[in-house]
C-alpha cells in the first residue's frame, strides 16, 4: 500500500493483513508518494515503483521515476524519464509475464488547444541490478489510465479499450470501453 502523505510503502501479508515491511520512498521536492505499485508476478517481495509529488488538489506531478525494490531495499539502477518525454514518463506500471519484464505507459498532457497528446507505451527490462529502458513507442495511443497484461494473449489492455501488442507497441484491436 502506498501511503500519500509520508511517502511510505507498507507491505501487507494476505489473507489477514498483517503488516510487513514498512520503508521510505526518498526524498523529492513536496511530498513523494508512490503514485503506482506493483509486485513482480511470482515474487511476493519485489515490488516497481512509479513516484509522484502532490501539488495541491487536484493537481500533482508525477517525477516519472521506477524503482525496483526488494522488500525495502532498492535495486541500484532505475529510471527517471526517457530522452523523448519528460516529467512524468512512467506513470501507470505492469509487469508482463515474468519479473524480467514490465511495462509503462504515461498520462495523456492537454495541449494548449485543448487536445491530449497521444500517450507513449514503454517496455522495460528487469534483472537484479535494476529496470532499463528497452523500447519507447512514441505517441502509441490514446490512453491516460492504468495499463493490464493478460499473459493468455500477451497483450496490454488500456481502461480505455485500447489493446497494444508490446512486441510492435501497435494498438491492435479496440474494444467499446471509456476510460473515465
């Protein structure tokens, strides 16, 4: 669990909620927080984290970075954004298949015209050092919500609809589904 406000992440044991680990996320301008979470499919105590800060409601910011942690302790290379998009690259995270490999998208930015860009998708390898960059589909589709990976098709599902095939960063298909 993420907790706004103190920049924390406590793990929890399931069924019963028993805490675990507790730890810190570091230090950045405001308040951090840990805008996305998610445990590596198979590895309970390995967990991708995407930072945020809060800029007053509704605002935040998102500094774009992911870190990989076990338990509380972090993996010693991570990302902070890519050359082609920056604040905020990494927002919504997914692992694929395997604790090798994981995906990111970024928040669709309004232009000043009024029209959201089309968001970057990101594969991303992992291995005990860290999380690297593998591939940055520019401008890949239209989607400012979390991202799904279903490993019967390999494909990442958009809360929009949108499906991308992580292999080509293509939408593939569109199903009938609004994002908001």
């Amino acid at each position: 669990v993420g907790q706004f406000g103190t920049g924390t992440i406590q793990e929890f044991t399931l069924p019963g909620f028993t805490p675990g680990v507790q730890w810190n996320i570091g230090q950045a301008q405001n308040q951090p927080f840990p805008f996305d979470i998610q445990v590596a499919p198979g590895q309970p105590h390995t967990t991708a984290v995407s930072l945020g800060t809060w800029a007053g409601f509704p605002d935040f910011t998102l500094d774009g970075g992911i870190t990989i942690y076990d338990d509380n302790i972090p993996r010693p290379i991570n990302l902070m954004q890519t050359p082609s998009y920056s604040p905020g690259t990494f927002d919504f995270l997914q692992w694929g298949a395997t604790p090798s490999t994981l995906y990111a998208n970024n928040i669709q930015v309004a232009e000043a015209n009024g029209v959201f860009s089309p968001s970057d998708f990101y594969t991303l390898g992992v291995n005990s050092s860290g999380v690297t960059l593998t591939n940055d589909y520019q401008e890949t589709y239209h989607n400012d919500w979390r991202i799904h990976f279903d490993s019967g098709t390999g494909y990442i599902y958009g809360d929009n609809g949108q499906i991308i095939d992580p292999s080509t960063g293509k939408v593939v298909n569109t199903l009938p589904a609004s994002d908001r």
